[in-house]
C-alpha cells in the first residue's frame, strides 16, 4: 500500500486484480495518504467493505468511512456513501462529525488552528448530511462565551472555541447540532438476559468513574494552588482584564506582572488571526514541486504573511530546494512564529545552517529562535551562541533565562541550560528572581547551585514567586 503511487493508477489496478484485500488495507492506504485514484482501485478487491478495520489501536472508529472522515477526504467520504457505506451516527456513543472535529489541527491544547478549505467541507457535508456533535458543557464567563465539543467515547480531545477570543471560529461552530453528552444507551426494562445483565455492569462502572471523574477534575486545581500556580485558563482571563483596563500600553502592563502573560496575549492574537484560503499562484507552485518559478515569483514579487508562513513551514520539510526560495525573497515579512524549529534536534538546525538558512530571522512578534531552540535542546542553544546568532533579551516576552528557570523547577534540578541563558542576558530582571524565589521555596539544594554559579541571582528577602507557566505553542 505504502507504495502504490510508485505504479501508474493503471498498473497498480493491473497489479492487485488477481488479490483480495480486506478493510484493514484499505484503512492503511487511507491514513498514509495514497491518493484517491489508488483507494478506489483497491476497493474493488474488498469483499466486505462494511466491516470495522482493526487498524485503529487507540480509537473506536466503526469503518472506513470514519477513517476518511479522519483524513478530511471528503470524494472518498462520498464515494464510500455510494458504496452503502456512511459515517457512524450513533447519539450517545459517537458521529461522524465527532470524528471531524476531534482531528482537527490545534493551535493550542483544545483550540482549533484556522481551518482549511478540507476541513470547512468536510464539517459542512456532515451539517448537511443531518449529523450532530456531543457537547461539553458550553462555558459562560464574564468575558465571553464559548463552545465545546467532546465524545465519551472517542479516545482524542475534542473541541473547545472561545468566542471571545476566537470571534470567527465562534460564529462558525455555534450553529452545529449538538447532542447531550449524557444521552447514553439505557436498559429501559431490565430482564436476566445476558446483554441486559451487560449494560446494566456497564452503567455501574460509569458511575463509579464519574465519581472518580469528579474527584481527579479537582487535582489539577488543588496541586496548582499548593504550587501557588494559576492555571492557563485563569491566565488568559488575567490578560483580557488588564487589556480592558490599560488600553495601549497594556503589553508593558503584562511584562511587568509577568513576560509569560505577554506570550500568552500573543497566543490570542494567532487564534484570531484567519489564513488567506483563496488560490494562490505561488501556494500552487509549492504544491505542485515546480521550484524554478516559485522562486522566480519570490524574486520579483512580495510574498504577503500566509505565503510567507507556507513557504517557512515547507522549507523545515525540504530545505534543500526551498531554502534557495526563501533567502531570495524580496521585500520578505518575517514568518507568524518560529514554533516548528523547537521540535527539530541539532542535526536539522546544522543542516539549515549548511544550506544558507538564516537563523538571526524573528517572528511578526520579534522573537528570535533562541526560545525555540532551548525548547529543543541545551546543544541547539550552543550551536547558535557558536555561531554568533545575535538576541534581544529585554524585548517583551519570555527569555531564555526565564525559560531554563522554568525548565529546573518542573525538572527539580538545575537545568543545563542556566550557564548558556546566562551568557545571553543583558541583566538579571524581576522576573527571573520571581522564579529563582520558587526554586528557594520548593528547590532549596537547586537555589544553592544557582546562586553560586550567579550570586546575582539571589532574590530580596519576601520576594514574590511567579505565578505563571509558560507554554511554548
């Protein structure tokens, strides 16, 4: 399955017509993407296309039409409707639509990211095909409302949109049909029978684990007020008071309470920034491999912010040939973030590095790469500091320093990332005592080490310890 695309569709439909296959393939090429031409060449081989793949470990999707919902593949969705085989619509249990929106992309824990053209589609289809979603509990605050979207049943998060903070996503998810997550399967007159006798072990046991639920639900909250820690969601509630109450100035606000609550002002923004979706010539030549004119078309003509951001996200992909592209840009806007190199090890930074790539670039928010590269690793960070990348580490947001801080207090030993942050700092600001005065408090044996490598670091006596985690997403 997995190289199918290497034959024309007509050789691989002349490959497999002596075989049969079953659901199980099917489900594979579905999941890896083979392109449609292929799948329905293999369907005809299926005797029983309706049975339930086992491919899926971890999940309870029903049949291949719940894989292709998955995948957002919506022609094979449609072509599998043709075949007698449709997307589970079970209320109480899961839906098609659940599966949709429990794979969308994340911009962030529940948040989803802006949505393409397949995903919009797909979601519509499924509206129109009458099919609902299981809702959470729709969440009122004084500053907003929100939507949820969550299944008992299947194994992925699901869906939670801010309507504050995400006016757009908002407006386009509220209208969805949503299903009372509590609609379970009931016995309604219970008998000796062995299924009667199943459901009803059954019901018991959700009690319990409701019982359970609620009890583990107040953990996260007791552990984080032992911690004197607020929670990301109080968090962001903190940063839309101070926004009403300051007005222009507030981001200065933010930094002095805290730089984490700054980057989390900047998260908002990005979920309420839309992505350009109409064509696009030079999105098309990225598409289509044809790399002499995207770069022809990035040399005479500006690319604007989503071409930029595709064009930064492809080239970690393949920098070989979309480097050469990016370095050629004129007029050139940096990328919305940086985010995507903190998951490559050193050996993808030195290849960049090999290839021309330029790591003194910044984000549309000023950041620099050492953030993301202490988000990789301690050998990232000295490679860059090796190679003279330059840092601004009094501009608003977290530092690295905050951020190595923050790495030996959830690691409860000094981070080897404190002598290289330390390197890189202009001057030792209130909010690293903040997080050296936690390290005192829960840390005494790690404090020690730190203020022998930097007596500097050493906070006032009632210095107060920070109460925010930052989360680099």
């Amino acid at each position: 399955m997995l190289n199918a695309n290497k034959f024309t569709p007509k050789e691989f439909e002349q490959a497999i017509s002596s075989n049969q296959f079953t659901v199980n393939e099917v489900a594979t090429a579905i999941k890896n993407n083979i392109p449609n031409e292929y799948i329905f060449a293999l369907m005809k081989q299926v005797p029983a296309l309706d049975a339930m793949p086992l491919y899926e470990e971890n999940s309870v999707l029903y049949n291949m039409a719940d894989i292709a919902v998955s995948q957002f593949n919506l022609p094979l969705v449609k072509a599998l409707q043709q075949l007698g085989v449709t997307p589970t619509n079970r209320p109480g249990l899961f839906t098609g639509l659940d599966v949709a929106i429990v794979n969308l992309p994340r911009s962030g824990n529940l948040t989803p990211a802006p949505l393409d053209a397949k995903h919009t589609q797909m979601l519509d289809y499924l509206t129109e095909q009458g099919y609902k979603a299981h809702s959470g509990n729709a969440n009122d605050d004084l500053n907003g409302k929100g939507v949820s979207f969550v299944s008992d049943f299947i194994y992925q998060q699901g869906a939670y949109i801010n309507g504050q903070e995400n006016p757009e996503q908002y407006a386009y998810f509220s209208p969805i049909g949503k299903i009372d997550n509590a609609t379970l399967p009931q016995v309604t007159e219970p008998d000796s029978s062995e299924i009667s006798q199943f459901l009803q072990e059954i019901q018991l046991k959700k009690e319990e684990l409701d019982s359970y639920s609620s009890n583990c639900s107040q953990l996260p909250k007791e552990l984080f007020a032992a911690q004197k820690l607020i929670q990301d969601r109080d968090a962001y509630a903190k940063v839309r008071e101070i926004e009403k109450e300051y007005g222009s100035n507030f981001e200065d606000v933010l930094q002095d309470i805290d730089p984490v609550l700054v980057n989390y002002w900047w998260n908002t923004l990005a979920g309420r920034t839309s992505s350009d979706r109409s064509d696009n010539v030079f999105r098309e030549y990225l598409a289509k491999k044809e790399f002499k004119k995207a770069l022809e078309y990035s040399q005479t003509t500006p690319l604007n912010q989503t071409e930029t951001n595709v064009l930064f996200i492809r080239l970690l992909e393949n920098p070989y040939d979309l480097v050469p592209i990016w370095n050629s840009r004129t007029l050139p806007v940096p990328p919305k973030d940086l985010v995507r190199l903190s998951w490559f090890p050193l050996k993808k930074w030195q290849e960049l590095a090999q290839l021309g790539f330029d790591f003194s670039i910044t984000d549309i928010r000023g950041r620099d790469v050492y953030i993301q590269a202490a988000s990789s690793s301690v050998e990232v960070v000295q490679f860059l500091i090796d190679n003279k990348i330059p840092t601004v580490p009094s501009k608003l947001g977290v530092d690295i320093l905050d951020l190595a801080l923050e790495q030996s207090y959830t690691q409860g030993e000094l981070s080897p990332m404190i002598p290289l942050a330390l390197q890189l700092v202009e001057k030792i600001e209130p909010n690293h005592l903040s997080r050296v005065a936690r390290l005192k408090t829960f840390y005494p044996e790690v404090y020690q080490q730190l203020v022998q490598l930097n007596p500097a670091l050493k906070p006032a006596e009632g210095t107060e310890l920070n109460h925010y985690i930052f989360n680099n997403h």
